[in-house]
C-alpha cells in the first residue's frame, strides 16, 4: 500500500504567514507523498496555485473574500464557539465547499454552505440544508467529530469529510488516494492558514 502524508514545507518561517498571495507549488513523489511549497525546487513541482489568481472557482482576491466571510462572520463565530472549530477553518471549509453560494447542491445530494450529504443533515436533525445557520452548525459538528475520530488530526478529519471516514479508515488513516481528496486537502488547508493570518474574518 503507498503511503499518503500531506505536510507543508517550511520555508522562512511558515510557507503562508508572509507569502498568502505568492504563488504555491505541489509535489506528488512516487509515495503519493503531498508537498506544498512557495518555491518550485524543480521540474517536478507543478504550479498548485496561482499569485492572485482564482482557485478552481475560487476568488482568492481579498477584497471578495472578506465581503463573503464577513456576511456569514457572526454565525461561523457562534458556530466555532459551539464546535470548539476555528472560525477560519469554517471559512475556509465553506470557501472550498461552496464559495459561499448558500444554494449551491452537487449532483451527489451535497447542499449549501457546507455541501451537507442527507445522512449528514439527517444525523445533525437538518430540516432546510439551505439555511446558511443549521448547514454550518451541522457541517462544523461533523467536522469536529471527524477531528476526535482522528485524534485532533485535521488533515485527516479534512479528508474524511470529503472521502467519509470509512474511507481514510481503509487506507490506514492516511488520505486516500483519490484524485478529488488529495486536491480538495490541500487547497482546504491553504485557505484555512490564508485567513488565520489575514483579516478577512
């Protein structure tokens, strides 16, 4: 079985608190080892993420990120204070899930903020998925439970919540090797360390 890790590579200090907007490089070795760096070391780094350039569907302009966590500020606090979660962390879990967009629904039955599947909106008694305050409580407590299951681990409980825990379980608690969890962890955990050092909230 390959080992998966995902880690972030130190450079002068944490690759994000200084360099939030500079370009990010990922390295998948021949283990599936995970590597994110602001700098490409060589040819096989590919460019992860772009200075100021939208993720995917993702604005990563700061001007539009705070209009959009700001709107949703005092329900991620009182969510977080709940769940015992950081708020960036809920932010940066809608950011990928949804980019704010409370109506989003996937073709797989996720809805709203926190892209909730019906077994998780069923388990956290979820009456309407598009209500931004039951779809954050509910996503955060799953989320939090994830982190327990996981000893704490958030890349874990990250994947979990994308992959479900049965399936972090199979490959020996480490992300599994699919192609939508080894991206989605990543780019989860760059916006969650973009906004613990930015003002957005």
């Amino acid at each position: 079985m390959k080992k998966i890790h995902l880690y972030i590579l130190l450079i002068s200090g944490f690759v994000f608190t200084n360099s939030v907007f500079a370009d990010i490089f990922i390295n998948k070795d021949r283990e599936q080892e995970i590597e994110l760096t602001n700098t490409s070391a060589d040819s096989s780094h590919e460019l992860f993420i772009h200075e100021a350039e939208p993720l995917g569907n993702l604005e990563t302009k700061p001007s539009a990120a705070t209009q959009r966590t700001r709107h949703y500020s005092d329900i991620v606090s009182n969510v977080a204070k709940k769940t015992s979660l950081s708020p960036a962390l809920i932010h940066a879990l809608i950011t990928v899930e949804s980019n704010y967009n409370k109506n989003a629904a996937s073709t797989k039955g996720a809805k709203g903020l926190m892209q909730l599947m019906p077994s998780v909106a069923k388990r956290f008694h979820v009456h309407d998925a598009f209500d931004p305050e039951q779809n954050i409580l509910a996503g955060a407590s799953y989320l939090s439970q994830l982190q327990v299951m996981f000893n704490g681990n958030i890349t874990l409980a990250l994947a979990a919540y994308n992959a479900g825990p049965e399936a972090v379980i199979k490959y020996g608690s480490r992300i599994p090797p699919y192609k939508e969890t080894m991206e989605y962890v990543p780019k989860v955990l760059y916006f969650y360390n973009r906004m613990s050092n930015e003002d957005l909230l």
